[in-house]
C-alpha cells in the first residue's frame, strides 16, 4: 500500500511538473513577436526586443520616433558625428548628449561583430545591403531585422513591422497613417508648370544623380515636380553635355556646398546655374528620404519649386510634422 501511495504521489508530481512545463511553453509561444523584413523573411522573437543594436543612422532615427529609444544598447559611430543628427537626437535622450551608448564600430560604417555580441542584443536592426554582418550574426544566433527603404510602401512597411518587434505597432502605424495623409495633400498646382528636377549626390559629386524609380524619384515625384532624370538606374553617372540635353529647372544638392555647382565651369552655362536656381538639403537630417521624413523632403523640393506653397507654410508643416513624428513639441527651435 505504501508503495501505491508513493508511486501515485510521484505520479502527481510528474503531472504537475509536466503542466507547468506545458503552461511556460505555452505562455512563450503567446508572448512571441513576428515581423517580415525586406528580404521577406520572418523575424521571430521570444518577446518584444528590449536591447537593441542599430546599425546605421536613419535607423536609430526611426526607434526614437517610435518611442522606443530606451531599448538602444549600440548605435553607429556616424550618429555622433554628423552635427546635425547629434545636435537633434540629443534632445530626446541624455545619453546622446553624453555620447554614453556603445558604438561598436571600426568606424563609419565597418561594423564589429564581436563588440555588437559583447553587447547581448536580442535584436539588431540595419539594411539589407549590410549581408556580410547579416550572415555572421544570424549565424550567432542573433536576430536582425533588415531594411530596404526602397520605397513608400517598403518603408513603411518596414517601419510597422520594426514597431512590432520593439512592442510598437501601433505607434508605427499612427506615424504611416499621419505621413500618408500628408502625402495625399501634395499634388501639382493648377495653373503651374510642373518642374523638372535634378538631383546631384553627396559630397560634391555633382555629375551623379538618381534615377527613375530610385528614393530620390519617389520623392520628387511626390512633391509635384519632375526628376529631370529619364534613365531606370538607381545611381547614373553623367556628362555636363547630358545636363545640358536634361535642361533641369533647378538642382538639388545633398551634404554638399552651392560652389560645388557654381565652380563648375562646364556648367556655368546651365540655366538652371545662371538662374541661381540651385538649392541645398541643409540641415540634412530634418529631410532624410530613407525615414518617413521623405515626406518633409518632398514638401522642401514643393516649396523651392511652387511659389503657392510659402517658406511661412513649408516651416508651419515642418514644426507639425515634427511634432507627430517625435510625439514632443518644439524640437526645431
């Protein structure tokens, strides 16, 4: 009888020990999170992210508009050292300002994987383009999530299905649905020529531009002008005399000076140059066309090329927008 009695004990025991395993496993399964990156991949995690590495700017960008800042345990250096990106993020996290979050990094964007596992991330976030660090983290067990920002629709997907992993989604989608509805405003002005745009590169590099069906054309396009670029390539390489056949209203200049134009003398006859009808993206960070902030982009390239659409409405919008995307007031004074 005794040993009845123990073995039906154990038997409970057993039963208990077995339910509770059940019960845990179930209650993981329930608190897992699901998103499909750019690469159309699924990301699966345990639970929502809470210590995240970023591993280009637009990105850390993005997770503060998300509300998510407190997750970031590794940022890229680029952060601190882009001026206007820095002078901006540091007020909406001291740690910016202290420079107090890892950046592990070689420098620019040579990312190091050792440092980035040291940091115990349970999710990294970067783009698609990023393969060699993707492989070997993957390959560590490490989620990462990737990015396309090839367009308005990848980017906001990517945007809703980041929120969903930092426990987010609908922050993410109050943000889709505002820059959504804003684009939806931005159509050509009766009665106006629409103008043809051309877009010169970073740092100077005025005879590279962006094609049909690249970001930059997206963008332009959405403001009402025109890409003065007819070529379906991401980054064309070209001739001033292919300028000159393009004959663009104006130029558009990112991280780049109004002499790196104006000293070109293979241009000096260009009459969008001889108009003075040149115009740089500065500050740079307020218009990054990899973020939802493509919005603010286009409606820049709106005002520079329709006079209905005023400095006085392009800086009442910016302050708007900034306010809805950052969920704090003031930030551009």
């Amino acid at each position: 009888m005794k040993v009845n009695r123990v073995i039906i004990v154990l038997l409970l025991i057993c039963c208990g020990i077995l339910s509770a395993c059940q019960n845990r496993q179930s209650g993981t399964l329930n608190s897992q999170v699901k998103a499909v990156d750019s690469r159309g991949k699924e990301v699966v995690l345990a639970h929502v992210a809470k210590r995240v590495v970023v591993l280009f700017p637009s990105l850390v960008d993005e997770v503060y508009m998300l509300g998510a800042g407190n997750s970031l345990v590794g940022i890229p250096e680029q952060v601190y050292q882009m001026e206007d990106t820095y002078t901006f993020l540091s007020k909406l996290d001291p740690r910016i300002a202290k420079k107090s979050i890892a950046t592990p990094t070689f420098g620019g964007q040579a990312n190091n994987v050792e440092s980035i596992v040291g940091l115990n991330p349970d999710l990294v976030l970067t783009f698609n383009t990023d393969q060699d660090n993707i492989s070997q983290l993957e390959s560590l067990g490490i989620p990462v999530f990737t990015f396309s920002s090839q367009d308005e629709k990848s980017i906001f997907n990517e945007l809703i299905g980041m929120g969903t992993l930092l426990g987010k989604k609908q922050r993410a989608e109050e943000i889709v649905e505002f820059v959504s509805t804003e684009i939806k405003k931005m159509t050509v002005p009766k009665d106006q020529k629409q103008k043809k745009v051309y877009y010169a590169w970073s740092k100077g590099r005025v005879l590279s531009t962006s094609g049909r069906g690249s970001l930059i054309d997206m963008a332009i396009r959405l403001s009402g002008a025109a890409n003065a670029c007819p070529l379906e390539m991401e980054a064309p390489n070209v001739g001033a005399e292919t300028i000159y056949k393009w004959n663009p209203d104006l130029i558009i200049l990112w991280n780049s000076k109004l002499t790196d134009v104006y000293n070109l003398k293979e241009l000096a006859a260009l009459p969008a140059v001889k108009n003075k009808q040149v115009f740089v993206m500065s500050p740079s960070f307020p218009f990054d066309p990899h973020t939802v902030k493509f919005m603010l982009f286009a409606k820049q390239v709106r005002h520079w090329c329709f006079s209905d659409y005023t400095k006085q409405q392009l800086d009442q919008d910016m302050t708007i927008a900034f306010e809805k995307l950052y969920g704090k007031a003031g930030l551009l004074q």
